[in-house]
C-alpha cells in the first residue's frame, strides 16, 4: 500500500475495501497525512498520542468550522458554528454542554431512556426470535435509537422512524440508497432541511404543550440569564438526533459481524456474564462507528515534522486511534476481557461525546439480552455496509437465529 492508494475521503474505502489496513500503514508510514481532494485537502492523524492531544487543545485544535468533512457544502465557516455543541469553542461550549446535559441527559433522564430501550429491544427481539431471523441492522439496531428518542424525546415509534430516517439520509447522502434520484450535495442540502423542518414543527408543539423531554427542557433553558436561540434549540436537537441515531445502531451491527467472526469470545462471554462490561468496550474500541472528527488549526503548528497551516483541515481518526499498537497490547485482536482499554470511541476532554451515557446504557441493554437468551446469530446474506467515511456503518445485514 502507498499513499496514492489511500483516499480517506472515498466512501468506496469504507464500504468495499479494508479502512483498517489503510488506518495501519498511515500509522506506521505516514501519521500527520495530507489527503488531497478535488477542492483542496486535509490532514488526517492516525496515532492515539496525536489524537488525544487535539482533542485535549481546542484553542490549536477548534470546532467551530464544523466536525465532519463537506457537512457545510465546503463554506469556510459552519453555519452552526457558536450554536451547535459540537461546532463551539470553550467557553461557550461549556454553557452549551451544561444546557443539553440537564435537557437530556441528567440521571432522571436516563430512567426513561433505559425504559424506552429495554421495551423497544425486547420486543424487536421477540420479534426476530419468532420469524427465525430478519435484517439484523434494520429490525434489531434501529430499535435502539428508537426507543432513545421515545425516553428522551418522547416521540411515537412511526415518528422516530421518520427521524431516524432523515438522519441516516443526512449520514449517508453519498449513498445510492438514500438518494432518491438526486445528488449527493442535493441530499445533504434536502436533508439537513428536513430535519429542521421536522425540530420546527416539534418545537411548536412543545412550545404550545411542554412536557419533561430534551425539546421542552431545552426550550425553557438560559445561558447567562438569556433563553436559547431558536437556532440554538434547532442546532442542538439535530446534534443529540444525528448523534443517537447514526452510531450506537451501527455498533450493534458491528457487534453481531464481531461475534460472527470471533465465535469463540462471543461462546466465552455467553459462558461469562460477568465479562460484560469489559466486552461492551471492546465492541466500542473494535467498532469505533464514529470514525473521525474534524478540526481546524487556530495557528501554524508542527507536528511530527510536518507543518500546517493556520486555518487547515485537520482530521482526527478514532478508529485508528483504537487500532494503535503503541496504546493497545495485541491491538488487532479481539478481547472481551481486555482491560485496560482507554479507547477513543468517544473522544476526550472538554469534547467527550454528551452522549457516551445512553450508547452506553444501549449495548449494555441489548448486549444482555443477547447473553440472557443465550442468542447466536450466522449470516444469511452479504453484509451491506454504508457509503460513508464518517460513520462505518452497516445498512443491511440478515441473519439467522442458530438452534
């Protein structure tokens, strides 16, 4: 492999090739990695020290151009910057932070998440149980952002799905499949539009009918005595939206295709509840579904020995962060048990994900069901993996229920 045969910014790499060999010979050959592209180009860091250390200095490293390449058409600033959690520098990102978590996010909070999950994954289960198998990233997956958006949210099912839908457009707009005869730029645009539109009406209701979910809470909020911009509520609601609905289900994806190729450390937590919570991790740190984040340079800066310039792209990818060998003992190695493991998936610092809680509290739900029934899977048809190079994710996936 050669710099020339890797495009970090091709979705084909993600959705028919191997990310993970590429991910290895950056680390190994070339860590700070200037990626071209049509319009110009970007950094890309592969090394866990060089990833923590962005995440841990927004005044070199800042998020107010927006976290995801391409997400604002190639403007020069986002349109969320300053309103958005993930598009703000500190301080106001800390007043953000602390407006969303009570909104959403605080223990009382998480009780109607954990409710709204559980009922959502066992009935999808019981579902899948009953007919033998089924599309394992549509019928068992999505029920988990599904069941989010009824605890947090307090949105019906055939309203979470249209969200979910929406998101997953938004996501995927480089993917045929959620095109629906238009272009890729056309279906990030209409996306993006249809999920405001969709907050717009909903913050309407809320307003006229307010109740304890995230849009009423969020509607109600003051930073420094002043109530949330309408852009503000909108902003956030698509964050906490795009964020739930267009991870957590990949990982439980992912972790079904784990499983199925390391039958024996699935048979090993089968055999061992107990390891449960170590194996939860290592499906973050394997999967990392989130792959990276973008920032941008606040000021010249060397790292490795190769400059960068004041206002360019800089791309943090965690999942090469979870594969580095100088981190993670045997890193290419699956380990329910592996401890410590002080992945990525997440972030760190001020930018750790507001929403780690409730992915969190997601596999521990369906991860236990699964050990509870005593559930193992084989696939029963091609893994259908999604266009993108921001989310490593998985669009079909059917399986069978083994005996």
């Amino acid at each position: 492999m050669t710099t020339a045969q890797i495009d970090l910014g091709s979705t084909e790499l993600f959705a028919e090739g191997d990310p993970y060999e590429a991910y290895r010979w950056l680390r190994h050959n070339a860590p700070v990695y200037w990626n071209p592209t049509p319009d110009g180009g970007f950094w890309a860091l592969s090394k866990y020290e060089d990833i923590s250390e962005a995440y841990l200095r927004p005044e070199l490293y800042s998020s107010a151009k927006g976290t995801m390449l391409g997400g604002s058409y190639r403007s020069e600033s986002d349109s969320a910057s300053g309103q958005m959690l993930i598009a703000t520098d500190p301080p106001r990102h800390q007043q953000l932070r602390k407006q969303v978590h009570n909104a959403g996010f605080a223990p009382a909070k998480m009780d109607h998440a954990r409710a709204g999950v559980r009922a959502c994954v066992n009935a999808a289960l019981d579902k899948m149980i009953r007919d033998g198998g089924g599309d394992f990233a549509t019928d068992i997956s999505m029920a988990l952002p599904t069941g989010v958006l009824a605890g947090t949210m307090a949105l019906p099912p055939e309203h979470a799905a249209r969200l979910q839908r929406l998101t997953r457009t938004m996501i995927g707009f480089r993917d045929l499949e959620y095109q629906d005869g238009l272009s890729a730029t056309e279906t990030l645009i209409r996306s993006q539009l249809d999920v405001f539109e969709f907050f717009f009406d909903l913050v309407e209701q809320r307003r006229e009918r307010p109740g304890d979910d995230l849009v009423s809470n969020l509607i109600a909020s003051e930073i420094n005595g002043e109530p949330m911009s309408e852009a503000e509520i909108l902003y956030n609601c698509m964050n906490v939206a795009v964020g739930g609905n267009e991870t957590t289900a990949h990982t439980a994806s992912w972790s079904v295709v784990t499983f199925v190729d390391h039958p024996e450390q699935y048979e090993r937590l089968l055999a061992d509840p107990g390891l449960l919570g170590t194996a939860m991790e290592e499906i973050f740190r394997w999967t990392a579904t989130n792959t990276y984040v973008q920032r941008h340079a606040t000021r010249p800066l060397v790292i490795r020995g190769r400059r960068i310039e004041e206002g360019d792209a800089i791309t943090l990818w965690n999942s090469s962060a979870n594969r580095d060998e100088d981190v993670f003992p045997e890193a290419d190695v699956f380990d329910v048990a592996r401890t410590p493991n002080k992945h990525l998936t997440f972030g760190v610092g001020r930018h750790h994900c507001i929403g780690a809680v409730i992915a969190r509290l997601e596999m521990e739900i369906l991860l236990g069901e699964m050990v509870r029934r005593q559930l193992r899977f084989r696939l029963a048809g091609p893994v259908e993996r999604l266009h993108s190079n921001f989310a490593y994710g998985i669009r079909h996936l059917p399986v069978e229920i083994v005996s």
